[in-house]
C-alpha cells in the first residue's frame, strides 16, 4: 500500500500540503451545496420540475457524440472520432451521426482507437 507514495520527506510534505488544500476545497463545496440545498427547501418552489443542469459542467460545452478532425498538422487525413474519443485532438469539430456517416461513405478515415465505424455502420 506504501509502494504508491514517494519515499522522500519533501515530496510527502508536498502531497500532503496539496491533499489538505483539495480537503479544504471539498469542505467549501459541501457546504456551498448544502446551503444551497436548505436554502431551496425553504423557499416554496415555482414549479414541480427542477431547474435544467448544463450537460458539461459550468462554463464547459456539451461533449459532442461525434466529431471530424480535418487533415491538417499531426492529422493526414480527414478522420471521424466519437466525441468522448482520447484520440480526437483539439480541433474536433461536432457533427450529426448522419454527416458521420456520409462523411466515412466519403472516404474519411475512422479513428482507429474509438472505432466509430463499427457503431456507425456506413452502408
């Protein structure tokens, strides 16, 4: 269980100063949520259905379900990614499952680590 940490004084003490600042960081939140959380019970609700939540976090855009990485540096040639794909780059950008489709019949190339042509199936 010890085989994870560093062996040496400084870099525990580092660690251990960064898991006490995310410590301090989680109890913020929790209690922001928590105030938040009495705060919506005491005060009568407008209507039934809660407040919509963004899909990515704040601040963040939706995941994308697929994406075209156009050729370019680093890139040969055109390739489809699924949007979740580790592979897909910085320039992904998000396309309907159909113009997925049409963009393999086209001669894209499938990323060969998210496969999307095996959940695609271009006829």
């Amino acid at each position: 269980m010890d085989n994870d940490l560093p062996p040496d004084l400084v870099r525990l003490r580092t660690l251990e100063t960064w898991a006490a600042n995310y410590l301090t960081r989680i109890r913020a939140r929790i209690a922001a949520v928590e105030r938040q959380q009495a705060q919506q019970q005491t005060t009568p609700a407008l209507s039934a259905a809660p407040p919509a939540r963004p899909a990515a976090g704040p601040g963040r855009a939706r995941t994308p379900d697929w994406g075209l990485a156009e050729a370019g540096i680093g890139v040969p040639t055109t390739e489809i990614h699924r949007g979740d794909c580790w592979a897909r780059g910085r320039s992904l950008v998000a396309v309907s499952a159909e113009r997925a489709r049409a963009e393999l019949a086209d001669g894209a190339q499938p990323c060969a680590v998210c496969r999307p042509d095996r959940v695609l199936n271009p006829q």
